[in-house]
C-alpha cells in the first residue's frame, strides 16, 4: 500500500469542548490505538483529504512532534449535514502483527449479462480482513468476466494469498440482477422459440394431411 503522511499536534485537552474548539479552528480531532497506550491529536482538515476520499488503502505515517508512528485508519466520523469529517481513529502498526482494516473493493472485466442490459449490483464497498502489513493491498479487485445473470460473488469465491477475509464467506460482494430491459429481451427471447415450434409443428402437420 502507498503512505500519506500526516502532520500532526499532540492535544493537551481532551473532552466535547476541546474538541468543538479543534474543529472551529479548521482541524480534525484524532485519537491512535497503540500497543501500550492510546495517543491524542489533531491535524489540519485538508490532509485527510488523499486518505478519506479516495478508492484506495493507505498507510499513515503520522508526525507528531517529531516522533513518527505507523498508522491504519480504523474509522472516520462525518457530519451528517455537511459530510465534514469530525474525527478519525487510528491503530498503530507494527510489521511483526496482523491488522484489521477495511480494504475498498475495486470492480473490473465486462459481463455479457451487463452488456445485454442486466444491472450490475455491487453490495460489499469495502471487505475486513486481516493480514500482516506487508500484505494488505490497496483494494481487493473483482473480475466480472465471466458472472451471468442472477449470478453473485460471494465472499468464499475470494482467494487472496496471505489474506484472511472475516466477512462471511456466504455475503454477496457483487451481484448480477435482471433489469427490465433484460428481461424484456428474455421474454422476447421466450415468444420467439414458442412461436418457432409452434410454427414447426404446425408444417409438420400439413405435411402430414397433403401426404
């Protein structure tokens, strides 16, 4: 994964008002889950910018006065009005342990089920898995090539090396459902082979009564 660095303050106060006041100043209230104790900053708006409103994962390295530390976001809090980021969580990483995270799932490949008109849903934007640092990516990619109608991939269908997924192998992550364009074209589909046998019955029948 890429590395977004951060700069941040350390914060002195803690509390609804501290926090009130970090915001109105134009910055984020921030907290980091460490190994050994919890870590309190804030850090200016704009720079979560390439980390929160992006497709991607990424590392953090947060500078905090000079100390620098090793970051995954956990999650981010938005106001429900405006969509401004409120506060974020951190969890410190370390190269020797597994990390938890959310990775943004990324979809490619061309369906002929989409293509003939079916709807493409997808219903996982992100999936949980845990793995060592080196090995998080930077999203999970799904191919759809080859999905048909009324077909999904699930969870299960997701073998990644080093990766475990601790979404239930069982959720649908993307799925292919018929829209009315489909199936119009299915139903069409259906009158035209009824009516073609009808009609080969039919020859084969007159041809009988000439004979």
């Amino acid at each position: 994964m890429k590395t977004i660095e951060i700069n941040g303050s350390a914060r002195q106060e803690l509390g609804k008002k501290s926090s009130k006041a970090i915001r109105k100043s134009g910055n984020v209230p921030c907290v980091v889950y460490g190994e050994e104790k919890n870590i309190h900053f804030y850090a200016e708006e704009a720079s979560f910018r390439n980390l929160i409103y992006t497709p991607e994962a990424h590392f953090v390295t947060l500078n905090l006065e000079g100390k620098r530390y090793t970051l995954v976001l956990k999650e981010a809090q938005f106001h429900p009005v405006t969509d401004r980021l409120l506060h974020a969580d951190f969890v410190q990483v370390f190269e020797n342990k597994p990390v938890t995270m959310n990775i943004p799932v990324r979809v490619f490949g061309d369906s002929a089920a989409v293509r003939a008109g079916a709807k493409l849903i997808v219903k996982k934007r992100y999936l949980k898995i845990k793995a060592l640092p080196k090995d998080l990516p930077e999203n999970i990619s799904i191919d759809i090539s080859k999905l048909k109608l009324n077909e999904s991939i699930r969870v299960g269908n997701i073998d990644i090396p080093n990766l475990e997924f601790l979404d239930m192998k069982s959720v649908a992550i993307v799925t292919v459902s018929a829209s009315r364009v489909s199936a119009k074209s299915e139903s069409d589909e259906e009158v035209e082979e009824t009516e073609g046998a009808e009609g080969q019955a039919k020859e084969t029948a007159e041809e009988k009564t000439e004979q």
